[in-house]
C-alpha cells in the first residue's frame, strides 16, 4: 500500500469498523492499479454503504465503472472532470506555484520538477502551478523543465545521477514526494555537490523524516489528516441525510516549510 493511502486511512476514527475492513483489504490489492476496478466491484458486491476512493491509476479507466456506481463514494486527493462527484483534495496547484516561486525569489533561474505521476489529476495540477510560478515571475518558460520518474527513491536517484546532473545550469530541484527526495539528496552528494549552496531541494508532504534530513528537507506541507477526516465526514453526511443532490469539492490549502535545503 502507497504511504499516502496508508496516511488517510489512519484518518478515519469517526468510523474505525470500516476503516478497518477496507485497510484489510487494501493492503493486499489497492497497491496494484489494475487491481483497483475489481476492489471497486468487490466493495459494491458486499453492499457496503460507502466507499472513500484514493485511486491510484493515473488515467481513468475507473470513471465509466464509477458512474455506474449505486454506492455512494468521495476521493481523497484526486478528481476527474470526467466524473462529477464529491472529493477533497490538496491545493496541488497552490504548492507547486509557492515552491516554484519560493526558489525563483532565492535567484534560481533554471529549475526542475522530478513528477512521478504526470498523468494523474494530481501531477497535472503540479506542473500547472510550476509553470504559473515562472510565468508571474517573467522569467522564459526554458528556465523551468520537468522531468518524469518513477515513484520509488532510486528511480528518482538514478534519474537525477544519470540524467539531470549532466545539465551544469540546474541549481534548484522540486521533488514530487520528499520520499523521492532522499534518492536526490544521494546522488548529489555522490557527484561531490553540495545542498543548497550548489543545488537546492524542495520536497511535498512534510513527512515526519524530512526535518531530520540533513540538510533538513524544505518542503510543501498538506493537510493529509484533514483531507481524511473531511472525506468521512461528508460520506457520513450524506449517509445519514439520504441526500447526494449537492456535490462537495473542498480542496485544502497547502504551506511552504522552509528548512536548510533550499
């Protein structure tokens, strides 16, 4: 299971008897994608009265199963406008722009964004907001790239080594996750740089690792446990009120933590 749908689900203690039943099975299948329609029938099948989605399939073969769907459901963290529904979500967009525009006020003119899911709603709105950052700062649009790896530390390790350390103009690095960040604190290390004076790092999430980095972790935090217990309480809503007429979109604000990284 994602460290992320692991984090959200800890959110859930106003219903922890189904929090639970849906950790148990989450923890076998949710981690595989093309797993993940079969979790939705099987959730349908035993009658469940709700469901909290934190989908991670990057495209939206979900959304025709969805809209079909007679259980009542709310994403975490994600949203397609393919599907009107309830979600609550993470001002990605809103990070990005403070983390992009943060380096660009430090003097960084040529920056890079290691994205680990470019194709999810999440991605997308990440790269959106870096490239507003730049736009509001009239620097060229060439001042800024993004580069895609996988979602695992030495992906992005051997993406930073073997890639972008080749490109001596880069001097400021924004990284999907600060898990992913730990892969490019060592492959900079290793090519006998330094952080920040050579290069800066900004990570997302503000895990509870990250302050111990060394140099402690500037990062975008989010409100993981609100986005959680928001979601409950809406399905509850809904649960209790029996209406589904009024969808919800509560999309929460992010918050730049300034470190020694950058």
């Amino acid at each position: 299971m994602t460290d992320s749908y692991t984090k959200y689900l800890r959110t859930l203690p106003v219903i922890p008897e189904v929090a639970a039943k849906i950790l148990s099975i989450a923890e076998n299948k949710l981690d595989i994608s093309f797993k993940e329609l079969e979790n939705i029938r099987l959730l349908e099948e035993m009658c469940v009265d709700g469901m909290l989605i934190y989908p991670v399939q990057e495209d939206n073969r979900y959304v025709g199963e969805l809209k079909n769907c007679t259980v009542p459901f709310v994403f975490l963290n994600r949203h397609t406008d393919e599907l009107e529904c309830d979600y609550v979500i993470n001002d990605n967009e809103q990070g990005a722009y403070i983390a992009v525009d943060y380096l660009i006020q430090r003097g960084h003119k040529k920056i890079t964004y290691i994205c680990a899911k470019p194709g999810g709603s999440s991605g997308k709105e990440r790269i959106e907001g870096c490239k507003k950052a730049v736009a509001s700062s009239g620097l060229k649009l060439n001042s800024f790239k993004v580069e895609n790896c996988k979602s695992t530390i030495e992906s992005c390790y051997e993406h930073v080594k073997n890639q972008l350390l080749e490109n001596k103009d880069v001097t400021a690095i924004f990284v999907w996750d600060d898990k992913l960040a730990l892969g490019a604190y060592k492959a900079i290390f290793e090519a006998g740089l330094r952080i920040p004076e050579d290069i800066a790092i900004i990570g997302y999430d503000d895990i509870e690792i990250s302050k111990y980095f060394y140099p402690s972790l500037t990062t975008i935090w989010q409100a993981t446990h609100k986005i959680g217990e928001t979601a409950a309480k809406i399905l509850l809503d809904r649960l209790e009120s029996n209406h589904f007429d009024d969808i919800k979109h509560e999309i929460l604000k992010p918050k730049l933590v300034i470190r020694e990284s950058a």
